[in-house]
C-alpha cells in the first residue's frame, strides 16, 4: 500500500510539472504559463509587483545571471523596469519612469497699462532633475479675472508682452508650459491670475513751450494728447496769463480755435475728438505803432476732462513772442560839445529825433548837470536880462515829423577875465513816440568861450610863506634813515639856501623811495595874460658822483615837454646857483617838472625859491 501511494504522488507530481498555474483564477488562460488575476476579492484589485532592487541589491545577484531575469530597479530618481542580456551581459531598461516637468509660482510683472511691457515669471521643477529647454508661453485676454470668455492672444508667445489698446479694461494672464531637454515633456500649461489692463491717463500739454510770430503773420499752435480715450473725447481750456503783455485779444490778436471759430474771450475750450492726439489753434498778430518792443502771449491750460483721468502733461504752458517790426523813437543832442565866444549873442543847442511815431508826439526832458561852471542867470539866460532857464526844459516833437528842436539862450558879455565857463545839459524821461530811447549824444556841453584876456598872477613856491604855486610829489614825501625827500630847513653841507627847501638824499634807498627817478610837478598856469614872464628857481648839491646821480628840470609850454635838463648828472662836484629862464610870448600854459635821482649817503641836493613873475 505504501508503495502505491508513493507511484501515485510521484505520477501527480509529474503531471502538474507541465501543468498551467494559475493565481486568483481555476481557469488561467491557456496561452499563458502563469495567470495572474487582478481581482484580490471582490471588488478590490491589484497588479503584480517584480522583486525591486537598488542599483547595490542587484550588484549582490549570483551569476551567471540568467538571460530575461527581469528586476523593478528603485535607486534614487532612477526607476527602471530592466531585463538582464545574457548574451551582452548587461541590464537593459525596458521601461524607465519619468516625471514631467511642472511650472509653480506662474506669474507676471509690469504697470498695468496700455503700451507697457508684462514680464512673466514662474519656478521650474523636475522630478529627474530633468534641465529645463523650450519652455513656451502663450498669454492669454478675458473678460474679468475669472477668465470668461479667454481668447488666446495672437502672436503672444513670448516671456515678454507688449499691452495694446485691444486690451484696455479687459483682464491679461500668461500661461507657462514646462518643457524639460530630456525624459517626460513637455508639462501641463498653468495660467498666471488675471489682472485688468487699464488704459493709461490721458495727459494734455502743449507740443513746445514757446513759439514766435511776426507782426501781421499768424501761427499754428499745437496741443498733444498723450493716451486718449478711444471713446470719450477729451477737453481743456486755455487761459491767459497774467504775464501776458500781448495787449488786446480782438484788437492786438486774435485766436482761432480747433474748430477755425473766433475766440472771443478767455478761457476758451478745446475739444479734442476720442482717439485723437493732437488739436491745434491759430494766433494771428496785427501790426501796430505803438511800440519797439517784442511783445509776449503767455497761454496756460487748465481743468482737463473727458479722456481717462486726464492731466496737464510737462507742458501746460505756451508763450508765443510777437516779433515786433517797428523802430524805436530815439531822442538825442545833435551834438556832444557846442562853443560859443561871450559876445551877448543868442545859443543854440539842437535836439534830433529818429523814428518819430507817426501817431503819437514824443516828448524829453533837458536837465541841467551840477557839473556846469557857468551860472544860470548870469552867464546866460532866457531874455538877456537875466532871467534864468527853468530846468528840467520839456521839448516835445510833434507826430509825424523828424524836425529838430531846439533850446536857445543867451550868452552874457559880463566883461570879466573869467577863463571858459561850460553849460553841460542831460536828456532824461523820454515818452510817447515808439518806445522812445534816449541816443548815443545823452548829454551836451556847451562852452561859453571867455572873451576877455586874463590877468597874469605871480606864482612862488618857498615852502615858506610864499607858497601859491602848488605840486604835486611821486612817490609821497619821506624823511627815513637820512633819506630824505622831503621839506627841510637844514641838510648837511647845503649852505646857500635859507629857511625851508627842498631836499634830497640817497634817494634810491628803499627806506622811502627806491631806484627810480623822483619827480615834483608844479600845477600848470595861465600865463596868457602877461608879457615876459619868467621862470627862476635856487639849487645846490654835493657829492653826485655816480654815473646814475643826477637832478635836474624839464618846462612845459602849453603841454608840451621841451626836454629834460640835467643841473648836474655824475658831475662829481658842489654845485649851487639860481637858473633863470625866459618864457617865450607865444606860450599861453606853462608848467615845470622837478626830478633827482641819488645813490649814496652823501649824495644830496636841494631845490628853493621858485617863482613865476613878469
């Protein structure tokens, strides 16, 4: 019995050795050796699972590793179903999983606005760690922030975009699809929020800020709109500015608006249509007579409406200059010097005009200068009798007309050796005419030439008591150190001269002067008036020995010098003496210049004594 049992269980055994298995199932497939069902119990399933390795597990399989062993490898990002080559001796992949890249974090930036450029941003991750490559975009336009009615916008396809005035009060997003260089791609596309587009606030100015005109032209001034409304017109007054100095709107210019109707009065209206961006307005200049000058419209903008919010732009004012095309009236003296001798005759001085107004009379004033010699009243007068001129004298030169005028006097004959007396006058407050100036010849001086001869006056310089004949010293007197220029009344060695003199010692010391030449200059005199007249000075001097020692004099007859004249120039002896000169008749001013120059302790010299007599 026990060996009929052992034959039967080795006769099963041998027969379910070529037999079907089958798992979960009694009736496997008959094509397959093993049948696997994927139903565990009832209504609930699953699938088969390989033996799953790390890349270091599989490493440990006994070889030889049988041709089609198939393992799951799990090692880190790398997940593969692998099917080892025998006949390679190497795993292959059969089939590898892989993560498709995804974008997080979709976003954009930038001003929401028409014309201005949205930037999108987004973060890339990738399971493998996959490098990122091609990712696309594509923005996208909607009603509101929901995303009603989404139209993909054309030609939008970049990470940059450029709003336009389609999306003006409409809601932009941008979708971003992940794309990796290798494994699964590309992502799934996520959108950004959605964000309203608001067109950008309309700004009104003017296209420059100033502008020029010609009398009896006219000009075009333009008005920019910057983003206007594609449907609501927009609208701006233009005012005028107190600065103004364009005179009269209707008299001195007048405005056509942007509809070419007349302006009548300040402030008008502009209307600028929906869409547009620009609008101008005509400024015509008269021409007048009324003045030289350049005049100015100053124009403002104000209390914009319509539009998009609008506001006045950088420009909201505009002046246009009047290029005025008239010449200034100008008033001056025919003259700047008249002369007339003291004879009791009558003196003219004229005044011109240029540019007279051919519609209004140009008036001046003639002042008299505090600098005038000559006595209002006495030297001259109105009516030889010696009624003085009332100062300021108004002359006023009639419209449309270039003829002088003149002021008129007369010269008193007082017979009174008095030397030329002067008249000077002034041209002060202009007016009327066209914007009247006053010319080059602002003042006059009239010479009243005296007709007597003068009295010849005896001049004496002592430095004593007889001292009316005044000089003048360069550089200043000084007494340092026993250098001496200076008035004295004693110096070694000089004997001759009594009382004060002149002296001079070591002149080109720089105690006080220095090494130059010292000069003392005696005020010129009239000498017109006497016959003979001579000229005489008293001097001494010791020790000059130096080529460079010298003093000396040089006379001037009627300004002009006659030489210098050495008493003594390195004479290396004592001089003294008096010099004596005879003026010629025929000079009318003399004068006499005094000059030394000395090197040395002991050089010294002195003047004294001079005198002017006939």
């Amino acid at each position: 019995m026990k060996v009929l049992r052992i034959i039967l269980l080795c006769l099963f055994a041998f027969n379910y050795a070529y037999a079907q298995v089958g798992i979960g199932t009694e009736t496997p497939d008959p094509a397959a050796i093993l049948d696997v069902r994927s139903e565990i119990s009832p209504g609930v399933y699953g699938g088969l699972k390989l033996p799953t390795l790390t890349l270091a597990q599989r490493a440990t399989i006994t070889a030889p590793i049988p041709d089609g062993l198939m393992i799951y490898l799990s090692d880190g990002n790398n997940r593969c179903l692998q099917i080892y080559d025998g006949t390679r001796s190497q795993w292959m992949d059969w089939y590898c999983m892989n993560e498709l890249p995804e974008a997080s974090l979709v976003d954009y930036t930038g001003i929401l606005e028409v014309d201005e450029n949205l930037s999108a941003s987004y973060t890339y991750t990738d399971g493998e760690n996959d490098t990122e490559s091609g990712t696309s975009y594509q923005w996208y336009r909607a009603d509101d922030a929901s995303g009603t009615n989404v139209i993909a916008i054309s030609g939008a396809t970049a990470a940059t975009y450029l709003t336009t005035t389609a999306d003006g009060n409409f809601y932009v997003a941008v979708g971003v699809t992940p794309r990796a260089s290798t494994g699964a791609s590309p992502g799934i596309e996520v959108l950004s929020p959605y964000r309203e587009i608001k067109f950008k606030q309309t700004e009104i100015e003017f296209a420059v800020a100033s502008s020029t005109i010609p009398e009896n032209d006219f000009s075009t001034i333009n008005i920019n709109v910057l983003n206007p409304s594609p449907t609501v017109a927009t609208t701006v007054e233009v005012n005028l500015n107190a600065a103004s100095t364009a005179g009269v709107l209707g008299t001195d210019y007048d405005i056509d608006d942007n509809n070419s109707v007349a302006v009548t009065a300040f402030p008008f209206t502009m209307t600028i249509p929906a869409g547009a961006t620009t609008a101008s307005f005509v400024v015509y200049a008269y021409a007048d007579d009324n003045n030289a000058v350049d005049e100015i419209l100053q124009l403002d903008l104000q209390n914009p409406s319509g539009g998009i919010n609008p506001i006045i732009g950088a420009v909201g004012s505009h002046s246009v200059t009047f290029i005025d095309d008239d010449s200034a009236t100008e008033i001056a003296f025919d003259s700047i010097t008249y002369s007339e001798v003291e004879n009791g005759l009558v003196g003219s001085i004229d005044i011109n005009i240029i540019n007279p107004s051919t519609i209004t009379a140009t008036t001046v004033e003639v002042a008299l200068n505090a600098s005038s010699t000559a006595t209002n009243g006495v030297d001259y007068d109105t009516d030889a009798i010696g009624t003085a001129l009332t100062f300021p004298i108004t002359v006023t030169f009639p419209a449309n007309t270039s003829a002088s005028q003149q002021i008129d006097f007369f010269i008193t004959n007082d017979l009174i050796s008095e030397g030329d007396e002067t008249i000077v006058l002034d041209l002060q407050n202009v007016s009327g005419g066209i914007s009247t100036i006053i010319g080059a010849n602002a003042s006059t001086t009239f010479n009243i030439v005296d007709d007597e001869v003068p009295l010849f006056t005896e001049m004496n310089q002592d430095f004593d008591s007889s001292v009316n004949w005044n000089y003048t010293l360069s550089p200043s007197a000084y007494n340092v150190s026993d250098d001496v220029w200076n008035i004295v009344n004693s110096m070694t060695s000089i004997s001759t001269l009594n009382g004060n003199f002149w002296g001079m010692r070591d002149l080109n010391n720089s105690n006080g002067g220095g090494n130059f030449l010292h000069t003392l200059t005696f005020d010129d005199v009239d000498i017109s008036g006497g016959t003979n007249v001579i000229f005489t000075f008293d001097y001494e001097s010791q020790d000059l020995n130096a080529a460079s020692d010298r003093y000396g004099y040089e006379l001037y007859y009627d300004g002009v010098g006659q030489g210098q004249q050495n008493i003594c120039a390195g004479c290396d002896t004592d001089l003294n003496g008096t010099i004596t000169i005879n003026i010629p008749n025929t000079v009318t001013t003399f004068g006499v210049v005094m000059y030394g120059r000395f090197d040395g302790g002991s050089d010294l010299a002195a003047f004294d004594n001079f005198r002017l007599y006939q």
